[in-house]
C-alpha cells in the first residue's frame, strides 16, 4: 500500500500509511510534504524542458489533516529562464492545509570549484537499527526504516529509508521520496518524551545542493526547547555520497 493514490489530477486519497504521530487519526504530514513536492517536479516538466533543479523547499504547516482526500495545485509565482518560484497548495475540504514555497534553479558546471566543509556523518551500516514505532504511533511511522546514533536527549544522527511508495502506480524522483522523509528529523532525537511534552513543528524548510541519491537519506538533528515554548530542530543532510543540505523546523513546545 503506497501513502496516497491518486483520484484525478489534482485530487489524492491518504491511506492508513500515513497516520501519526501525535494522533493516529490524523495525517504525519511528511508523506504530504513529498507529494507536493512531486506535484512541483510534474508542473516544472510539463512547461519546460531544461530539468531545473529544486533547490528550496520552504512549507508552512497551517494546521493538521485527517487521513483523507486532498487536493494540491501548483503555480508559477516567479517565472524566469534560470530562477523560478512555485508555489503549492494542499487542501482538504476546501481548507488550506500546507503552502510550499520552492525555488527552482538552472543548473551549471561548477566541478572546479565545489568543496564542502560540512562534516560526515557514520554511515548507515555503523549504526544500530532502531524502532521508532516505540516511541511513536502510526502508520508513517511503522513504515520507515531507521539507524540511529544517540548523543543525548535532543541531539544525534539517523539515516531513514522506506519501501513504501509514495503515490500508488506512480513514479517518482528521488527528490520528492527524500522530501516525504523530511518531517521526520523532528522527532528521531527526542529531546523530552512526547507523552509528557507535545512540540510539532509548524513549519519546514530544506535547502538542497543537489539531487538526492536513492536509498538512505541521514540527518543530523539537533532539537532546542527555549524557555519561552519556542523550540527549533537543526539538521544536516546526507546521503551516502556526503552532505546533501540543511533542514529546520520551528516547534510549538506544549508541555502536557
């Protein structure tokens, strides 16, 4: 059973893959957050032709969903011949759920003068497998494969895949499965248990260098509790080829 199946060309019905995990009968948005930026990719390739890479997604989180069916649509903000601006939306009932920003840029060889300074990360074969389903409900949840690494409450490492499909009968990029992980950096090194503290993140941003490569996708995760009930989640990105961006989440955090 893939997250969702596709009902018409704008409209999607979530399956029980996608539950979690605060509530079990609301949708874990991170599968939503990659489908959307699927239906960015699909919008980008039916008005050209050059393969702009995505390298921006920037979602607000306006509010949960339940699992069941949503619409996205996906407009041109910004048009340009090496920099674009789209916009997505993702609805249920009529109702905005989660706006994502992207931008979309030319691609150029820059081979003489790329270098990182970002550090590595342990790779996935270094780290102990996980469960994350004893800490967390869901059906997302269940469905990921985790290897963590553990500092200390609120900060380590993870790499993350699942073989669950994104959109049933569908391909998609590497780009839009990664995207569909995302959300989940919030919650693999917890900084307080989620019984006793709620912090969801209201919204997500990824900057990303390149594509992503299939397979594992690593994060390394820091998660901040400021004493004012703001929190923020930190992150580097890998795959097995090295660092492949950044990531952050702002958090409402909600002591119980």
């Amino acid at each position: 059973m893939a997250y969702f199946e596709r009902l018409g060309a704008t409209r999607f019905r979530a399956t029980e893959r996608t539950s979690g995990a605060w509530r079990e009968d609301e949708q874990h948005i991170s599968p939503a957050l990659g489908l959307m930026a699927h239906l960015v990719e699909q919008h980008r390739d039916a008005r050209r032709e050059d393969g702009m890479a995505v390298a921006r997604l920037c979602y607000d989180i306006l509010g949960t969903v339940p699992v069941a069916e949503v619409e996205v649509g996906v407009r041109v903000v910004r048009p340009g011949r090496t920099i674009e601006l789209v916009e997505a939306t993702l609805a249920h009932a009529g109702r905005p759920v989660v706006l994502l920003r992207a931008w979309l840029m030319a691609q150029r060889d820059t081979a003489a003068v790329a270098g990182t300074a970002l550090p590595s990360i342990p790779g996935p074969d270094e780290l102990e497998p996980w469960t994350p389903s004893a800490t967390w409900p869901g059906g997302f949840i269940g469905s990921v494969e985790l290897r963590r690494h553990l500092e200390e409450p609120g900060r380590g490492w993870f790499w993350v895949r699942t073989d669950v499909p994104l959109l049933a009968d569908e391909p998609v990029s590497t780009l839009a499965r990664t995207a569909g992980l995302l959300d989940i950096a919030n919650g693999m090194t917890v900084r307080a248990d989620p019984r006793d503290v709620h912090y969801p993140n209201i919204d997500l941003t990824a900057h990303l260098l390149r594509l992503p490569a299939e397979g594992w996708l690593g994060v390394d995760a820091t998660v901040t509790f400021d004493a004012n009930g703001i929190g923020l989640t930190s992150s580097r990105l890998h795959d097995e080829s090295g660092p492949l961006g950044a990531l952050a989440q702002t958090l409402t955090v909600r002591p119980r």
